[in-house]
C-alpha cells in the first residue's frame, strides 16, 4: 500500500494520472467487484460484513455495529449540512 500526502501539488499529479488511464484496461479487478456488488445486491449486510473481514480484518457484525447517539451527533456537526441534505433526499 503506497500512501501520500495529499498537497495541491500532488492532488494535481494523482487526478491527471488517474484521467490517463483507460477504464477498458482492469478486466480482472472488474471481474472482481462484479462478483462483489452481485453478492452485496443477494445477501445485504451479511455480504459486507464478510468482504469487512476479508479485506480488513474487522470482525463486525448486525450486534456489534451500533452506532450511538452521541457519535451520530457528532458526525452531524462534522458534516457540511448542505451534503446532509443532499444524502437524505437521495434515499427518495
């Protein structure tokens, strides 16, 4: 895993980099993600409860991913509220 600091200089390098490349040249890793958005569509939270764990580590579960009242909170006061409102109208 290769991380970077992200300056304006090197955002500009990542983006114009990432425009380069040709979305026909991942057929494997597409392959890959099908397979993972077909088994997320089927079986919802089990299936990425499970890709959680494979690919992080992080054994969670309907029980233990429970998010608080106060933690909720605090994300809203985090969050641009703008995004907040586009987030809830795009579930209608």
């Amino acid at each position: 895993m290769q991380i970077l600091k992200l300056t304006d200089e090197a955002f500009g390098t990542i983006l114009t980099n990432m425009l380069k490349r040709s979305p026909d040249s991942y057929p494997e890793q597409e392959a890959v993600v099908s397979v993972i958005l077909a088994d997320v569509r089927e079986n919802g939270d089990k299936a990425v409860f499970n890709y959680t764990k494979k690919f992080d580590g992080a054994d969670i579960s309907a029980e233990n991913f429970i998010v608080t009242e106060e933690e909720e909170k605090e994300a809203y006061e985090k969050v641009d509220p703008a995004l907040i409102g586009v987030i809830l109208c795009s579930g209608r």
